[in-house]
C-alpha cells in the first residue's frame, strides 16, 4: 500500500490505497517510516503523493476506532518527515484531511491540485491534533486560520490554501508530479549533501521537530 519510486537521488513514496481514499493503517504508517529512516541521508529529494483523486483521508476508520487516531505513531512520522536531511516536497494529488495533515506540514515544500480539499475535523470527533500539527500549522497559515480549521471545522479549498500560505503552488492533476520532480532537479544534480547543508541554513518556521 505504499510504494517506494527510486529515480537515483529522489525518491518517490505514494500512497496506494485509493479504494479506501488512501486512508492510513498503522502496518502502513510503519511502512512510511521504515522507507523514511532508509531515505534520510541517502536521497536528495523526497516526494510524497498518492494515487486517485484524494491524497489521504488520515487514519483508517476502523483503526482509528481501535486507538489508532491517538496513536504516537503519527507524531513519529511528521517528525521523521521533519528531520530529513534533503528537500522533502508533499505532491497533494487530492484531499488532505485529518491526521494525514501532519505529513504534508512538516515537508518543505506542498503542491497541490485545483480540486484539493483541506480539513482537520478534531473539534468535532473529539480527539486532540498531533502535538506538532498546530504549531507547524500556525507556523504557516496563522494563529486564527489555525483556529478556523482545528477548532472552527473550516474546509478550505486549494485556492483559499494557496492564499493562506498552506500550500506554495497550485497544478492540474496531470502536472503535478512533473512540478514536484522540476522543483527536485537541483538538489538532485548538486553535490551529495548540499541540499541538507542549504536546508540547514533555511529558520524553521516551528521550535517542534
């Protein structure tokens, strides 16, 4: 359910589970942080994606009535995310919803597509966000648009996302993974290392990793 793309120095990690709108089981997440922990130091880009219309719902329904919503394991992946040492884009092929959030926040770089959708519906289902998720999501957007989206239940579309400042470009579907690989092809083709040495020198929005 997750596949792994190795173009030498990017890799492509997509989600495959479109028949269940990419939402998150915990073998999968295991899976996300496994193929991370291989990444780090080793690629100079990472791209993540999904397959079909919806990047990721967040967790599996049934696993998130089974504890998986609260579980740490999704703290773990954002900050695996956070920690690469390479330029790290999120390709939203779709939706972005729940605890799939966190991914994409802590990635350098979001992409979107015109039809994308963005919701965080924690207020509603009564469960706290990911520690990380707020402060990286304010970091980004703002304190209040933070508070509309998390406590207020907004859903945004790509274009309100793109003038908050939650996603950086907007692309049709069949362009988008073409945008993310142009915007990988300097790290790619720079010496090995340089990326994490350009990114280290780039103030992080949030204190959280």
């Amino acid at each position: 359910m997750i596949e792994r793309e190795e173009h030498g120095p990017l890799w492509v990690l997509r989600l495959n589970r479109p028949d269940k709108a990419n939402s998150l089981t915990r073998a999968m997440m295991d899976e996300l942080v496994g193929h991370l922990e291989a990444a780090n130091g080793v690629v100079e880009a990472l791209v993540l994606t999904g397959t079909g219309s919806v990047f990721s719902a967040g967790a599996d329904l049934d696993e998130a009535r089974a504890g998986l919503a609260t579980d740490p394991i999704w703290e773990e992946l954002s900050g695996r995310i956070a920690a690469l040492r390479c330029l790290s884009i999120a390709a939203l092929n779709g939706t972005l919803a729940g605890g799939a959030f966190g991914m994409a926040l802590a990635c350098d770089i979001r992409l979107g597509v015109p039809e994308a959708r963005f919701f965080y519906p924690v207020m509603k289902l009564g469960y706290l966000p990911q520690p990380s998720d707020p402060e990286r999501l304010a970091a980004l957007i703002g304190p209040a648009r933070a508070r509309m989206i998390l406590m207020g239940g907004a859903k945004i579309d790509a274009h309100e996302a793109l003038a908050w400042g939650l996603i950086d470009r907007i692309h049709p579907r069949e362009a988008l993974m073409d945008a993310a690989q142009a915007l990988t092809d300097d790290a790619c083709q720079a010496p090995q290392g340089h990326a994490a040495r350009i990114k280290a020198m780039i103030p992080r929005v949030w204190s959280q990793v």
